[in-house]
C-alpha cells in the first residue's frame, strides 16, 4: 500500500514521506499535481493523499477538488504552515487539514490512521 505525498518543496517532502515511513507506510513522492496525477495513474496502489496546501500552479486544495470532480475518492490529508481555520477544516472531501508543526508526527499518525479505516 502506498501513499502519496504531494509537497513542492523537496526537502518537506522527504520529511513528511520519512515520518510515514517510520510509521510503517510506503510513501510515493510527487512535486507537483501533475507529478500526482501521474503516480495515481501509474501506481493503483496507492490508498491515501498527504498533500501540502501552499504550493505554486495548482495548491493543494485546487488538487483535491480536481481529484474528486474526476471522481476520485482516496483519502485526503492537507498540510499546511499556517493554523487551519474551521472553515478549511470543513473542506467537503478533505480527511483532515494539519499544522507542520512539533505536532506534526503523532497527528499525522492518527490522521492516516482514521483516514484508512474509514476507506478500509
């Protein structure tokens, strides 16, 4: 099972992908959305989205709404620098929208967790 992180900051990726990893996860690694578009396409596998929100182009959020108008229904976590207001927490199709913060590691364990279980 993998999952895919969409982050186009190299390094933030590879953290992010590092923690789910550790966690027992196959990460995928995309820069962009259309580098995601191409591991979805090519890998069936994959089970769960982590995407960054802030991201030039196309943002994480544009991401997730193209993905589900395509009907696309896989898991879907955000990530952001910024505190997540109610309003993006509310997000219809969005798993949960994260802080990138000391937090970050155990709330993301939870959010796949409860993000696989409820698609499982």
């Amino acid at each position: 099972m993998h999952i895919l992180v969409v982050d186009d900051d190299p390094l933030a990726g590879e953290m992010t992908a590092a923690l789910l990893e550790s966690q027992g996860h196959a990460p995928l690694l995309a820069n962009d959305a259309m580098e995601a578009v191409e591991q979805l396409d090519t890998h069936s596998d994959i089970q769960l989205i982590v995407s960054d929100m802030h991201m030039p182009l196309v943002s994480g959020l544009a991401l997730l709404a193209m993905l589900r108008e395509q009907g696309n229904n896989l898991p879907f976590i955000l990530l952001t620098g910024d505190t997540p207001d109610a309003a993006l927490q509310q997000t219809p199709g969005l798993n949960a929208c994260l802080r990138k913060d000391a937090e970050l590691a155990w709330n993301l364990e939870v959010a796949v967790r409860q993000a696989l279980a409820l698609h499982g």
